[in-house]
C-alpha cells in the first residue's frame, strides 16, 4: 500500500513524499482531486490520503465528497495537509481523520503515517 500526498505545491509534495520514501513508505503524488481520483481508482488505492484543501482543478472539499460517494474508496483513510490556521475545524468538517499543518514537522507526518500505513 501507499500514501498519496494530494497537493498543487509540487516542492512540498516531492519533500514530503521523499521523507517517506526515505522511512521505506510507498508514494504517489497527484495536483489536485481529480488526478487523485483517478489515481486511486487506476492504482487500487491508498494507505492513507494526505489531503491538502486549496487545489485548482478539483479542491480537497470535492474530492473528499467524490471519494465518500465510491463504495471502493471511502473507507481509505483521510488526513487534511493543510496551512489554514483552523485545522482541527476543517478537518471536523471534512470528516477526515486527522490533520497535518503545513509546515509538517517530520515527527508529526511519521508519526501520523505510521498510524494509517505499514512500512513497505
């Protein structure tokens, strides 16, 4: 299994997906909600989703309503990876389970992984 990081900062995406890599986790990257969708749907899934909100094309708020909407999705673990200065709120109303705020300590994101997904 593998974490997909869902975020339209591709520096941010590629520092944190090579962090995991780096503690043996396989990732995914995709730009916005729609990419992950389909990701998700070619690939067979995910561990855990780390869900960033503010994306062009299909924002986190859509995604998280498409994916509850897909029986073969909606159980997949979801982590609101976000800068907005209220993540708990947001997370609360995305139904997601946990959030990470942007900047991400390394300690806070494996630990939160760990939580979700084995170490390849």
């Amino acid at each position: 299994m593998r974490v997909l990081i869902v975020d339209d900062d591709e520096d941010l995406a590629t520092a944190v997906g090579d962090a995991l890599k780096e503690e043996g986790y396989s990732v995914a990257c995709a730009r916005n909600g729609q990419e992950a969708l389909e990701q998700l749907r070619a690939d067979g899934g995910a561990c855990l989703i780390l869900l960033d909100l503010m994306m062009p094309v299909m924002n986190g708020w859509e995604f998280r309503s498409a994916q509850l909407r897909d029986a073969a999705l909606a159980t997949i673990p979801v982590v609101l990876f976000t800068a907005d200065p209220t993540p708990a709120q947001k997370a609360r109303e995305l139904a997601a389970d946990g959030y990470l705020s942007k900047p991400v300590r390394p300690k806070e994101l494996f630990g939160t992984v760990q939580q979700f997904c084995s170490a390849a």
